[in-house]
C-alpha cells in the first residue's frame, strides 16, 4: 500500500479529547437542493418556495434541514467510520443557523468517549461533530456514536470513558431563528389546516404513503452527500460481505421518512433537534418504506404564543405500511420490519 493512500481511522487511533478537522469544504448549489429534492420527494413549502419562506421572514427559501445534516455527516465518514461495523445512534443534535445555497460548510468532530467491545475486535466510538458555515457560524452540532474496526486485535483497550447524553435537548436550548414569523402563514400553501394546537401527546399518525429505494437512488443521494463508506457502493467487495450486497446509508432513510412524514405533519416546517435515533435494521434497494409518527411531547416555547414545538418519534418500516404502527414486540424488541426509531423537535405554528 502507496504511503500516500489513506485507509481511514481504526480504534486504536481514537482517543477522547482528540479533534479532527474534516476534509474538503462543500458550498452548497441550487442543483443540490433540487437533487435532493428529486431523490427524497420532500414537500415542506418552507424549503420548497422562497415567496413562503419569505413569508415567514426568511430572505429565501432555506436548505433541507436533512441535506445540511447529511453534507455534514459526510464530512465526517472519512476520519470517523470508514472502518466501521455499523452507525449506532444519534444524540443532542441542534440546528443553529439556517444555510442557503451559496453557504459552505466545514466540519469537525471532537472525540467525546471511547468503549472496547468484549471480541477485542471492534470498539465504539463517541463524537460531537459541529458544521459551521463561511462566516463560522454553527449550522448544527450534533453527537454520534459508531462501532469501528480495531486494526490489531492485540492492541491493549483504552480506558472506558462513556459520555452521559440527555434524552432530549431542552425547550430552552432550541434554537428559533430570528426574525421568524408566522402571522401570514399560509395553510393552504403549506398543505394542512391541521397546527400545534391541534395534535395531542400519544396521538400516532399513520403516513400511508411508500417510496420503494432504486439503486441508483440512494448511490446518487449518497454521493450527493460525499459520504464515502464503502459498504454503499462497493459491490465488488460487499457480495463476499454480510448481506452479500451495498447497505443503503441511513441518513437517506432518515430524509425518506421525514418526506414521508408530510402526509399529516406538513406544518412541522422547521427542525429545530434531534434528540436520539437508530437505525434498526439495514436497509437495502428494492425496499419499500413506510413511515408512521408519534408525538411524544408538546412544548411551549417562552415568549412565543405563535409558535409552538412538537417532540416526535418517526418510525420507518421495511415492506409493511404503518396503519398499525409497529415498533416493538412483546418481549421489548423491535418489530421486525422497523428500519429507523428517529426522536425529533420540529417547530409548527399555533393558533391565533
């Protein structure tokens, strides 16, 4: 092996307090966000129209909160989990300033803990990783955790250092832009009359729609984001693997069931946090996924009475529409079609 040629980070060159300043900026392009849009059938006018976005005191339609969560997330895979076994989960993720196109993008990503697995083989990884814009503003931070090669087996285990994350990021911590406004919000622009007041804590909402993932689909997606795992475009190597084929990345399936999600929370027009999420399952080309919602909180937002937040749990499935909303079985597992457990904040309007 060349020397020059980079084979990606293993465990053993983790340590916790260590920073990593990712490679290669990425000023974000109107083709993006149509490609995007292309790939995921997202629908929220918000980042759909910039006359709606106008309207509630933006200067233009913003980027896809998911796009600019998964740009940077691809920043990342190259020092993070080029070497990894599998993407475990998220936490305490805000969204800071909203990013246009023309904005650029650059990440880094602070080694928050480090746990060697019993096989000696592998170990998880924990980051906090932060996307800043041009102008070194935080786009979003958010945590990770990964489970990654080690390269010697013999190597000695690191002292176990486990970060305690919260299960939710605090009212008081969401980011609300400024300047954001919602007296000429528009509901049959945005596709629903149904706003804040109208949803209740436990209510779960079927989404009905499905999208089937092509190949060449989630390759483009992926690409689009400059993620570089093999695992996704290396069939060469992954028919002698696991699963005998490519694994679709899972921040597609994310964006996938945000899109899904319209049908029923189309005035959840701002992600303001991810609080926690999972991918359940591996995800292939030739699946189907549904999508189904639960609100897990309401949140009133101090000195906003035109504004509230939702928490919510968005659940995709594989092959299986949701108008029973599977999740777990009874002895606590997951149902065996679920593909992504995803706990969200989303701003939404409220009644005058």
């Amino acid at each position: 092996m060349n020397e020059k040629t980079r084979l990606g980070n293993f465990f053993e060159d983790f340590c916790v307090g260590q920073t990593i300043a990712h490679a290669t900026p990425r000023t974000i392009t109107e083709g993006d966000v149509a490609l995007y849009t292309a790939l995921t059938g997202s629908r929220f006018a918000m980042t759909s129209a910039d006359t709606f976005a106008h309207s509630l005191g933006f200067p233009r339609a913003p980027v896809d909160h998911l796009l600019a969560f998964n740009i940077v997330f691809g920043k990342t895979v190259p020092d993070i989990s080029l070497n990894a076994v599998a993407n475990l989960g998220y936490a305490a993720g805000r969204f800071g300033h909203r990013v246009f196109a023309g904005d650029t993008l650059t990440a880094d990503s602070t080694v928050i803990g480090v746990k060697e697995n019993r096989d000696g083989k592998t170990g998880i990884v924990y980051v906090r990783t932060c996307g800043v814009n041009q102008h070194q503003q935080i786009a979003l931070d958010y945590c990770r955790w990964v489970m990654v090669r080690k390269r010697d087996p013999a190597s000695p285990a690191p002292e176990t250092i486990v970060p305690e994350l919260l299960d939710a990021v605090a009212v008081g911590d969401l980011i609300v832009p400024a300047g954001i406004r919602v007296d000429q919000y528009d509901c049959a622009l945005s596709g629903s009359p149904d706003l804040w007041d109208d949803y209740q804590v436990g209510e779960r909402i079927d989404h009905v729609d499905g999208t089937t993932i092509e190949e060449s689909e989630h390759m483009m997606a992926t690409r689009l984001y400059q993620n570089t795992a093999r695992v996704h475009f290396n069939q060469h190597v992954e028919k002698a693997g696991r699963f005998g084929r490519r694994i679709v990345y899972g921040g597609y399936v994310i964006s996938l069931a945000r899109s899904l999600s319209f049908n029923g929370l189309a005035n959840a027009f701002l992600v303001v946090a991810i609080n926690g999420g999972r991918h359940v399952t591996p995800t292939f080309a030739g699946d189907t996924v549904y999508a189904w919602s639960e609100v897990l909180d309401k949140l009133i937002l101090p000195g906003r009475n035109d504004l509230g937040a939702l928490r919510l749990r968005t659940v995709a499935t594989k092959d299986r529409p949701c108008a029973d909303f599977p999740y777990k079985t009874a002895d606590g597992g997951f149902d065996p079609s679920v593909l992504l457990d995803f706990d969200y904040t989303v701003l939404m309007p409220r009644r005058a």
